[in-house]
C-alpha cells in the first residue's frame, strides 16, 4: 500500500547535518543482515570462491547502491538475498527470518525483461497476489492501483511487446511492488534503457522510495547513478568478492538527476572512483584472454576495405 513517509524522519535534507542524518538512519531497525556470507560455484571442474565473507546490515526505508567490477559477484549476491540461489556458508536475514527461498518480503527486478509475455501489463501485476492466495478482484485493485502509481493505467490491457523498455520495466516494478516487499532488489534495472528514459526512471525511483517503506538494494555499474540513488554504497572488490568499502553518501534529499554536476556531487563520485578503482579491480578472466580477430572476408571483397 502506498503510504506518505513523514518526510522529517527519514528524507530531511542533511547538507551540514549529515552526521545526524546517519545517526538516525543507524537507529532504524535493520531489515537485511548479511553475515559472513560465502558462495562458490563450479567452474572448469573446481570450485570458485565468488563471494567470501560478505557482511552487511541495510536499515529500514534505507537506500543502498552496490558496485563493482563485471564478475565480483553482485548479481550473485542480488539473486542470495532474493532466496532464488541457495548458498552454502553464512547466513542472510531478512525482516528478522533467515532467506530459505524466494518470498513476498522480497521483490526483484532485474536488467533483462522478465514480463509474461502472453499476459497484459495488468495481469503480469496480478500474478503475484493471485499466487499468494489472493482473490481476482483483490488482486486487480491491488494491480490497478500499482499501475497508476507507475503512470500506466491506461495500458493496463497491452502486451508486454507493445511497451517500450521503460514502460517495461515499470509495469516490473509494480509487479514487484505489488506484493508489499519489506526489501526491493534492483539488479540493473536500468542498464538497458537511454540516457534520457534512464534519468527518468531514476528520478521516478526516488519519488517512488520517497513514499513508500521500503529498502532499496539496487545493483549498478554506473557511479552517476549509485551516487545520485544511495544512503550508502557497497562496493565489492572481485576474485574473491568481498566488501571492499561501505561509503555514506551525504548529499541532501530529495535529490533530482541534475544533482551529477554539483560541484559536491563530483567530489563525491572523484572520492568514490579511486576507491573502486584502487587497487586495480580484477577484471573478469574472460575479458583478459580476448583473441585477436582473424579477417573473416577476404580483403578483395570490399575495395574500400584495406
Ligand atoms: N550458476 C552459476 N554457476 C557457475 N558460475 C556462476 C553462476 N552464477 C554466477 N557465476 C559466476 O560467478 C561470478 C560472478 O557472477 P555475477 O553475475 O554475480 O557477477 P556480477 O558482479 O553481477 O557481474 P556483472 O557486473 O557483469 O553483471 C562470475 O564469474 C560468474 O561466471
Ligand atoms: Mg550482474
């Protein structure tokens, strides 16, 4: 249910004021706990360590960006705390229940259009509530009222291929939304979109936060968009991935796309940067071993071709 969050509580803006903003923010209940958390898998006949002793406590209503290197394992770490992999070692924790499997408390949405296709934008909103129980006409008021949150009511009756990619991942987003998570993980979400439809969708993202309790884990590559999104910001370091830093991010809210060239912002995102990129991530093994391309035409074939 859409509800307005005193924003005095929990959005002031804290230019000046940031110490007390994180002191409030670390008197909150904590909603995701992460201890010690270890996940290997097969590659090539041996196992691989992929994340080794992830720890990390994430605080009600509170926003956190995670970074770092293609590989270091936060799709890994997104999918653990979704319950959609089991892992071996450690223990994560949500709204005080340890993560055994997927469930209501914790949404997803990731990079790649997952929407049925062969349902409506409407019907793709139900099917979570339907699932868990719920009647049909329960389920499309709950539906209804997402999608008008989302700014797609009048599409309710499209199909997914009808939609552009933003829309797709709104119709997502609701669908996620719909099912009251205490925590929404991001994978992504926005990684496939343009400039201009992501800056959008961020800004959506925040209003949504803004007025909604929830506990964002958003996963991204992009520094502008972790630094304009986050409370805090995770960053993994790879091979193994483990917690390099947690970094506050203590730029004033609400927070609007235009803030990335505040001289403040800049700094931040500078401070961050060499934080990331020292020491040297370990790069993705596939990515040192690229072959030389060999000519595939041969060279006579095109005349302009030299
Ligand atoms: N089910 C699996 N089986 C085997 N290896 C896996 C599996 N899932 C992930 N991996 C490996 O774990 C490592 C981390 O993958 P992950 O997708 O979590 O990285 P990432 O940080 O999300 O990367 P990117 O930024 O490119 O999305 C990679 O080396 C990947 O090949
Ligand atoms: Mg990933």
């Amino acid at each position: 249910m859409v509800s307005s969050v005193p924003t005095d509580s929990v959005h002031t803006t804290h230019s000046g004021a940031t110490d007390d903003y994180f002191k409030a923010l670390y008197q909150r209940d904590v909603v995701l706990q992460v201890d010690q958390l270890t996940q290997s898998f097969d590659q090539g006949g041996s196992q691989k360590v992929i994340l080794k002793d992830v720890s990390l406590k994430i605080y009600e209503r509170e926003f956190v960006c995670v970074i770092g290197p293609s590989g270091c394992g936060k799709s890994t770490l997104g999918r653990i705390v979704a319950g959609l992999d089991a892992y071996p070692s450690g223990e994560v924790i949500v709204d005080k229940e340890k993560v055994k499997g997927p469930s209501a408390s914790r949404g997803m949405v990731f990079q790649g259009y997952t929407l049925f296709p062969w349902k409506t934008v409407k019907e793709n909103v139900m099917f979570g509530p339907i699932m868990g129980g719920r009647s049909k006409s329960s389920a499309e008021r709950s539906a209804r009222e997402w999608l008008d949150v989302v700014g797609l009511t009048k599409y309710e009756n499209h199909y997914p291929h009808q939609l552009s990619g933003g829309m797709k991942q709104r119709v997502a987003i609701a669908r996620a939304l719909v099912n009251e998570p205490k925590v929404l993980i991001m994978d992504e979400p926005f990684g496939a979109l343009d400039p201009y439809t992501r800056q959008k969708m961020q800004k959506h993202l925040l209003d949504l936060w803004r007025n909604i309790d929830i506990t964002i884990v958003f996963i991204t590559h992009d520094m502008d968009e972790a630094v304009l999104l986050s409370d805090r910001i995770v960053v993994l370091k790879a091979n193994p991935g483990e917690v390099q830093e947690i970094i506050e991010v203590p730029l004033a809210r609400p927070r609007s796309p235009d803030i990335v060239t505040d001289s403040h912002f800049l700094q931040l995102k500078a401070r961050i940067n060499s934080i990331v990129h020292n020491p040297q991530p370990v790069i993705d093994p596939a990515l040192t071993d690229m072959p030389d391309v060999p000519r595939m035409t041969p060279l006579d074939k095109h005349k302009s071709v030299t």
